[in-house]
C-alpha cells in the first residue's frame, strides 16, 4: 500500500469523529485513513481541506495529521497535483494505469505533464510503451511476445479523451476592497460605481461586482490569461467624484475552487444573520403594534398630561 511522506501536504475529506479526533480519507492515496486532533481546529464533515501529514506508522498503518503547520504556499502546490491528479484518473482506467499510468510518473514528476506532451506529440509518448503477452507458438509451447501497450484503436480514444480534457479552462480572478461614499445618496453613488467596473469587462472577461458585507466587496471575472487583472481604477475614478475611496484589500489573482466555497459561505452567512436581524425587528414591530393606539381625550383618568 503506497502511504504518504512526512511533511507532505495533502488534501483530505472528514468521515467521522471519535472522542479525540477526527477520522479522515487522504484522497491522493487512495482514501487511506488519518487522523487529526480536535485541539487543531474547528472541523466540518465532508468538506475537503488542506492538512500536513507529521508522523506515518508503517507497522501500525497510523498516519497523524496536523493542520496548523500547512502553509499558504503548501495550500497552492497541494491544490494544483490534486487537480492534476483529478483529471488523469478521469482519463485513465485500471489497465491504462498498469500499462501508461503509472510508467507515466516514473518518466515524468506527474503523468499531467506527460499529457501536456501527448496533445502536440503522442507517439513520442506513448509508443515508448509495451507489454508483454502470452501466447502459443507453431509447436503448442507458450511463447512471450513484446506488444504495444496499447491497440491503435485504445490510442487514438485515449488521445482525443486527453486532447478534449486538456483543453484550457477559463481561470477564475477575484480582486477584494473595501468601497466607501459617506455623501447624501452615498448608497446611490456605490452602486453607480459598481455598474462602471461591470461596464468595463467584455465578452472575453466578464466583470462581475458583489457586495459581500458593507463595506467589502469582490470583483470577479474569468479569462484563458492567468495573468489577466481586474481594472479597478473605472470603479475608483467613479466613486471619488463623490468624496467616496476604494481601497484594495487583496490585489487581483487567480482563486481556487476552495477559495470561492470559503466565500460562498462567507456570503451565505452574512446573508443568515441579515434574515436573523431583519426578523428581530419585524419582532419588534409586532409587539409595538400590538399595544395599539390610546385615545387621549376619552381616556380614563389613569391618564393624565
């Protein structure tokens, strides 16, 4: 069974809880188990998170896992060789591992890098590859004959499955800031402001502006270019012709799948507690209601001015 390396960031998924920990699959290793201390952090079920393995056991099969040592760099480098690793093993099938898959990561430091090759040039990939099969020869003995790995008929599907996933996919870039305008209509201004960063996207890259809780907002947008920025200046230029500031909090790059789940319930809860807020004042109007109106002058004489 192939286990993990000390110090090796991984990506994991919580299955359950004993009294000390949690118990945890390592999805880059064949969903082996781990476990992490409850003193490490606030953990949630079957959500994937990033975690540094301390201590493997080979005797006993314990791998110990620590949460609070994993870096924003270990973070980046564990996301990017599980999504390399995601998309092979949605190409590769149990005899293309035996056969090209695993001959792949020896040759190259990821089988990903070799597909990169295969799009352009695949016979220098894969026709570096055989097999050995067995067969019968002309006086009845078995014979072993060397064979490509793979049918001419395998190859060309395996090519054009590689081909169609490898295609390049639209990046999601994000830039966070904070948008202030404390003049009369200053909510009005705001929104104005917003509308001229959305103007300034294009079909290619689409500008997006999102309110996450006032004043912090995030501009979105996706493009091909991993370089590509979010030009805030149309927004900036906008929002101080009214006294107003914007200021950068995250400059734009390129977000993860995880970094836009940790803003999707960000948002999600800032969107709870405004419902929770909003519901506490309608309480409040209620019971204030409920007291109806006092007519002053045919009031009893408990009233008095």
């Amino acid at each position: 069974m192939k286990i993990p390396r000390n110090l090796m960031a991984l990506l994991y998924l919580m299955k359950s809880m004993a009294d000390s920990g949690a118990y945890v699959s390592l999805l880059e290793y064949n969903d082996i188990e781990g476990m992490i201390l409850f003193s490490e952090f606030l953990i949630k079920v079957e959500r994937i998170e990033p975690v540094m393995v301390l201590r493997v056991d080979k005797d006993k099969g314990y791998i110990d896992l620590r949460k609070r040592r994993v870096s924003e760099e270990d973070i980046q480098a564990c996301e990017e060789r599980y999504n390399k690793s995601k998309l092979v093993h949605s190409i590769m099938r149990h005899d293309l591992y035996i056969h090209v898959g695993w001959p792949l990561y020896k040759k190259y430091a990821h089988a990903f890098e070799a597909f990169k090759v295969i799009v352009n040039d695949p016979d220098s990939v894969l026709d570096a590859f055989t097999r050995e099969v067995k067969e019968i020869g002309p006086d009845g003995g078995e014979v072993t004959k060397v064979v490509p790995a793979l049918s001419e008929e395998v190859k060309d599907a395996l090519v054009k499955n590689i081909r169609r996933r490898m295609t390049p996919q639209p990046l999601k870039i994000r830039a966070d800031i904070e948008l202030k305008c404390f003049q009369y209509d200053g909510v009005l201004h705001i929104k104005e402001a917003m509308s001229k960063a959305e103007d300034a996207g294009n079909k290619e890259c689409p500008v997006k502006m999102k309110l996450i809780a006032a004043p912090s907002y995030v501009l979105n947008t996706q493009t091909l270019d991993k370089e590509q920025g979010i030009a805030s200046e149309v927004c900036k230029k906008e929002i101080e012709q009214y006294k107003g500031k914007l200021i950068i909090k995250m400059a734009s790059r390129a977000v993860s799948e995880r970094e836009d789940k940790l803003l999707a319930e960000q948002m999600a809860k800032v969107g709870q507690e405004n419902e929770e807020v909003s519901g506490d004042e309608d309480s409040e109007e209620e019971e204030d209601s409920g007291m109806g109106e006092i007519d002053l002058e045919n009031a009893g004489p408990g009233i008095t001015e």
